[in-house]
C-alpha cells in the first residue's frame, strides 16, 4: 500500500522531450522550415536549445520579415508527422497510474499549440491520469516565467509551490520552476546539454521514470 508523501500535492509535466519522445521529429520540422525559407539549415543543438519556447518567439528572434510564414510551414509538416513519428519515453504509463493511486493531482504543462499538444497525447491513451493539458494559448507569458506553473497551481487548488514538482527536460522547464518556486526535476533522457542542467541544481535528477514515484511517494 502506498501513501502520499504529505509534501507533495501535484506533480506537473511538461510534454516534448519529458513524457514524448518528440525532438527528433521537432529538428526535423524547423530544419524543413529553416531550409525552405532561408535555403539553409541550422546546426542541431541550436534548434535543441530553443524547444520549450513558443514557436512565434524562436522564428521572430530567427528571421522576424517571416515569422508568420515560417510559423504555418512548420505547423503544417508537423502535425502531419505526429501520428506516425513520436513516441513515449519508457515508464510513463505505470508511473502516471501510480502516483495517480496514491492521490498525488497530476497535469501537463507544455509550451505547444493546444491543438498539437492534443493530436500528440492522444495516441497514447493518457487523458485518464491528468487534470488538464495547459498550453501555450493560456497564458501570455511563457517557460521561463512562471506564469504557466502559477496558473496549473490555481487550476489544481494548489496554493503552496513547494508541494508542487515540475518534470521537464530543458533549461526553460527548469527555470520555470525555479521562479515558480517549485520543486524541479529534470528527466535523464534529455537531449538538451546535461553540463548546464545540472549546473543549474535541479532538485531532482531523474534516471528512470518509476524514480520518481520513489520521490514523491513513502511506503
């Protein structure tokens, strides 16, 4: 039997690189974007170092004449691949079932589209564990800044940041909760620079998925 460590009241996630092993798929959508625009490609770590952050923001700050243009080429290329080329990371199932039965409340806190986040989740049946998908479109300020985190608390009837874990994979996931005031865990499988991660003391370092069930939850 398994009882709620009374610290810890909801643990959020984000979705790109934390619960779905998207990011190949994303390089390959802004590298078909940057190419059919510019005529060039962009080196792979600094298209890594932008995921986590609204789209308008990575294209404005890349070539902002075309923005718009490039926003719809890539959504467009990338919602036709979702279905058929992402996947989720090992553990995940078992890991949302368990700390949903030890009555930890449980949500998704992501810098997508509604609609991409949606058409990427649902392949895998994971509706039933979470709260609410919170998106890009709820807020109007984004990873780093804590809004999103803030609003997921007040969405929850969680008032207290410390009984709330964040479970990302990049440095923008990281510093959201760091802001937010929330415990940060950072997942192993990152693609992002490992260096920096740690550098930047993420309260938890998460080798494998059923780690974290360890964490939050006591026996």
């Amino acid at each position: 039997m398994t009882k709620r460590n009374n610290n810890v009241k909801a643990v959020l996630f984000d979705m790109d690189g934390t619960i779905l092993d998207t990011v190949p798929l994303i390089v390959e959508s802004f590298q078909y974007t940057y190419y059919k625009h510019t005529g060039q490609y962009r080196e792979d770590q600094d298209i890594i170092a932008t995921i986590g952050l609204p789209l308008e923001k990575v294209f404005s700050e890349f070539a902002p004449g075309l923005r718009e243009e490039m926003f719809q080429t890539y959504i467009s290329h990338n919602v036709k691949l979702l279905p058929s080329h992402i996947g989720l990371f090992l553990g995940m199932p078992s890991l949302f079932a368990n700390l949903k039965a030890a009555g930890i409340k449980l949500g998704i806190v992501t810098s997508k589209r509604i609609d991409s986040a949606n058409r990427s989740i649902e392949p895998f049946h994971l509706d039933e564990y979470f709260e609410f998908i919170l998106a890009k479109e709820d807020t109007s300020r984004h990873k780093p800044d804590p809004e999103p985190l803030l609003l997921a608390m007040s969405k929850l009837g969680v008032t207290d940041s410390d009984s709330v874990v964040y479970v990302g994979d990049s440095i923008h996931d990281l510093r959201c909760a760091q802001n937010a005031g929330c415990k940060s865990v950072v997942v192993d499988w990152t693609y992002m620079n490992k260096d920096e991660l740690r550098a930047a003391d993420p309260d938890l370092w998460l080798e494998k998925a059923e780690d974290l069930l360890k964490w939050v939850v006591t026996d």
